[in-house]
C-alpha cells in the first residue's frame, strides 16, 4: 500500500508530505483545485512521462517521492527488484523521481537508480491509476484479452504462449536472413570462386613485398654492388707492386716499427697494441666484404622472376583495393569463408525450419489450451460481470463475452469481444453501445474485478462516478468501499454518495501565496467535523444550509 507521499515543487505543489492509512481513502476539492495535478505527481513515480513543466515556477527541478509497504510473501516483486539490482528492506520500497528544469528525469527505488522502464515495471505490480478517460480501455481488445485473462487464472499459458510466439517470430526473421544470404551467395559464388582462386594460387605470404623490393634491388645493381665489393677486398690483398702497397701488410709494418721503439719509449708499445687490435677487426670486416661478395646474385633470370612477382602482387593491389598483402589474405580468408558459408547457411536452415515446425505445433497445442481455458471461464466471468452491473442500478443488463478465432498471435488464436445491452436484448460491442454513465458502471465492475484477481495493492480511482448520480452513485461507492476491505483504494470524486464511504476523507484546495503572489495547491486529512462541513458543500454548492448538513451526516452515518 502506498503509506507516504512527498512532493516538492511540482507545478502548483511547493511542498507537501502526507500519510495514507489502508483501506478507502476519498479525496474530494473543488474544480480546479488540483487534484490532477497530485494525481499527476503519483503518476510520476509509476513512470509516467517527465518533461519541464512540472517544475514550479522558480524551482530548478521537482521531486517527487512515494512510500510503499509490501507484504514479504510478494515474491515475483523480490525477484523483480532483485534482478535489477534493488534491496528489499522488509518490502518497504521508497520510490523517487526528480525532474530537471531541462525536462529530463532520474529515478531511484530505495536510493539505487533505475532506468524509467524497470521502474514502470516495478510500479505497475504497486499501483494500477484509472485515470478520467480510461473508460476507452472498454473498447481495447488487449485489455479485454488481459482482463478475462486475469479471471481465469491464465497467466502461466499466456506468457508460454507469449514466448513461444516471440521465439516463433525471431526464427522466421533469422531463417529470411539466412534465405536472402543464402541465395546472394549462389549468385556470386562463380565470381567469389574465381576471385578466391587466383588470391589462393598467389601464396601470398605478409611482408613478401618489402623483401621482394629489397631483393630486385639488389639484382638490378649487382654489378655495381661487385664491382665495389671487390675493390674493397683489392685494399686488404696482401699481394702487391711497387706502386701499390695493401692496407693490411702497412698495418703490420706499423706494428713492428712500433714495436721496436716500445723497448725505448713505452707509449709507443701501447700505440703498436692499439694498431694491432684495429688490424684484426680490419680482417673481420673483409671476411664480411668477402662473404657478402660471394652472395651477390647476378641472375637476369632471378631478376625476371622477383619483377614478375611484384607486378603480379600490384595487380592484386590495384584490382582488390587493397594496399598491402595482409588485407589480400584477409580478403582471401573472406571468400573462403563466404563459399564455406553457403553450405553451413544451409545447415542452419533446415535446423531452423525443423525448430519452426517443432514451435508450430507446441505453439497450436498452447493456443487450443487457451482457447478452452478462455471459454471456460467466459461465461462465470460474463455472469460476475453482469451481476455487479445490475447491482448499479441497471436490472435488465446483459453482459456477454464472444470469443471468436482469430489469426494465431502473441496472445494465442482467439479475439475477445466484451458485449453488452442495458435493456436485455441485442447484446452488440460494448464500445459501440453503452453510455457514459454505463461504461463507468461496466469498468467499476471490471476493475473490481482485476484488482480481486490481480492482487493488486493500491488502486486509484480517478472520477470513475463520472456520468452517474443519486442512488447510482451511493452503490458504486459501496462497491469502491467493498474493495477497500482487501486493498487501499484511492477515489477522487464530485459525488458526496461516494466520498461518505471512505474510511479517511482528504481535500485539495488551491490558495493563494502572499508572499510569492502565485496560487499553490495543498492537500490535507479532514477531521469528522471537518467531513461533515465538506459533504454538505458537495451537497449544496458554496452556502451551507441546515439540510446540507443534515443530510451530510446522515450521508455518513449510513
């Protein structure tokens, strides 16, 4: 039940903190004193949709904060809040929405922040509003469904049905897909073959390029790069004319001048050490020259073979798109992949078509059961319908549920038609035939009847006496009242008839502030006295007169 409500700075509300105990709670107040704007703010944290004009004038932003009590045995709620995250607390569940001046929302449920679609999941299992104009609902298949649905203990075979149906839809996209894949595929199979086969039969390996320019390089200088090599090795041969002498015989020649003149001066030994040391790395330098020299390759075939290479490899470049060899083995493994591909796609194909037939007929099987279990209980549902109807003051009404096969869907292979007559014959759509006063009747009945079924804990009830009035209004109350025995029931009325059923009676008025000039809408508990004087106001306009009351606490004492 909902035990708190606060609310700051939402629109005509600057701030206000209110209790509600359990049981039927009336809130009355006189036209456009704002009791849609309070019903609004508890809209707000059951998910409705934020934008900047809920917030007051002057405010940056509103809050808007609600207090629930839970009974530990709600289990599906638990597990609800648990798998979002959120902390039980003994079922004591404090709900938050703020609203920005920009118009964009937060919301949190016992201080943990939850997106606005969890917390209208979470809401919807705490409070159902019907709201002025919900009346229209009469005329919704789906409410309808849902509503007979509730009443015949449905819900198990519904969401089977509900999940069947979704997987049914999700592997008639995927095998479409798999379908237009498939048949692209054989389109361009000759293409992707060829295409395939010639990257295939390239052996293209990464890097290959780089060495290939290295190595043609090379090929294409060979005889500049010997020539140069072999020079290098004439300044190190130790043969040598009378107007050459080798680098390696002056380097020795040093050494052993050096040498002699050590026995007299000792730096020039350390001098002939350090010519020597060169000398020896002089001999592993013309090793290198010499080994390098002997590799220099100068094959015009070899040459051929590299350029024939590279221009096969730019050709791949330049027909491909691409800019290196790694995208063309990539592009490789692709058409490797796609040609596979065909015959795994069709694989998964017939997999899907044989899980299809397999839904078609679990889904049938759900969709006869439902059928069965719907028209089981149509017609102990028409009956509970019908007599609570001519309870209202309608003693020859008729009310009929059709229930008509229909395209197999999420909610199984039938469509509901609620039908209805207030004379007792000629039942048609209830959409098409009941009046104002009627349909209030009719969905009183309803939402009596879902809340019972649903156990719901708090229902709203915005003016669903709307079109009705005298000994109408004194039995809808009673029936508002009865509800109030198994849950809190909220009902924002005009009918005095029915705002005397209520075991707490609360007024909205709407006053104007002295110190910010601007009108503020306020919401406070009647005491008895105060009850009396309200009712008779309901009664008898702005001036009270001695029948007014009279009749208002005879109103209350009944």
């Amino acid at each position: 039940m909902l035990s708190r409500l606060q609310v700051r700075n939402y629109i005509l509300i600057d701030s206000l903190e209110i209790d509600f105990p359990e049981g039927l709670i009336i809130i009355t107040g006189q036209t456009g004193a704002g009791k849609s704007i309070l019903l609004g703010a508890l809209s707000l944290v059951t998910g409705a949709k934020a934008d900047a004009s809920m917030v007051a004038e002057g405010a940056d932003n509103c809050v808007v904060e609600a207090e629930f009590e839970m009974g530990a045995e709600d289990c599906n709620l638990r597990e609800l809040l648990e798998e979002n995250e959120v902390e039980w607390e003994d079922g004591h569940l404090v709900i938050r929405r703020v609203v920005n001046r920009s118009g964009r929302s937060r919301a949190f449920i016992n201080d943990s922040p939850v997106p606005v679609q969890v917390l209208q999941d979470i809401a919807s299992r705490l409070v159902d509003v019907h709201s002025q104009h919900q009346t229209l609902l009469l005329s919704d298949k789906q409410f309808q469904m849902d509503t007979l649905d509730h009443f015949a203990g449905n819900s198990q075979l519904c969401e089977q049905c509900a999940d069947l149906w979704r997987r049914q839809v999700a592997l008639k996209s995927e095998l479409l897909s798999l379908e237009d894949r498939i048949a692209r595929l054989a389109r361009e199979k000759d293409y992707n073959e060829a295409q395939f086969r010639q990257l295939d039969a390239a052996s293209l390996k990464d890097g290959e390029l780089a060495e290939l320019e290295e190595e043609q390089k090379q090929l294409a200088n060979a005889e500049e790069i010997k020539t140069g090599l072999s020079a290098v090795e004439a300044l190190f041969d130790s043969s040598f004319t009378d107007d050459r002498i080798s680098l390696d015989y002056s380097l020795k020649e040093a050494v052993r001048h050096l040498s002699k003149v050590g026995r007299f001066v000792p730096s020039a030994s350390e001098l002939s050490e350090r010519i020597e040391s060169c000398r020896r790395e002089l001999d592993d330098v013309l090793s290198e020259v010499s080994m390098l020299n002997s590799k220099v390759d100068m094959s015009e075939a070899r040459l051929d073979e590299v350029e024939g290479r590279m221009s096969m490899i730019y050709g791949l470049f330049q027909k491909h798109g691409c800019t290196s060899e790694a995208e063309l083995i990539a592009l490789r493994d692709q058409l490797s992949e796609a040609l596979f591909d065909s015959t795994r796609l069709e694989e998964r194909r017939d997999e899907i078509s044989g899980s299809l037939k397999s839904l078609a007929v679990e889904l049938d099987e759900v969709a006869a059961r439902l059928t069965v279990s719907r028209k089981e209980a149509a017609v102990r549902f028409a009956d509970s319908i019908q007599e609570s109807i001519r309870g209202l003051e309608l003693p020859y009404a008729v009310f009929e549920v059709e229930i008509l096969p229909a395209p197999l869907s999420v909610n199984g292979a039938d469509m509901i038609q609620f039908r209805f007559s207030s004379t007792g014959r000629n039942a048609v759509d209830v959409a098409k035939c009941a009046s104002g006063g009627e349909m209030s009747r009719i969905m009183l009945a309803l939402k009596a009847m879902r809340a019972r079924f649903t156990k719901m804990p708090t229902m709203i009830f915005d003016e669903i006496d709307t079109g009705v009035s005298g000994s109408v209004a004194d039995k809808m109350g009673t029936m508002i009242c009865s509800m109030g025995s198994y849950m809190q029931v909220f009902a924002i009325t005009h009918l005095p008839q029915v705002a005397a059923k209520g075991s707490a009676h609360y007024l909205v008025s709407k006053d104007m502030d002295p110190a910010e000039s601007k009108a503020v809408s306020t919401i406070k508990r009647l005491s008895d006295d105060q009850r009396v004087l309200e009712l008779a106001r309901m009664l008898s306009g702005s001036v009270l007169t001695d029948a007014a009351i009279a009749n208002a606490e005879s109103l209350l004492r009944n």
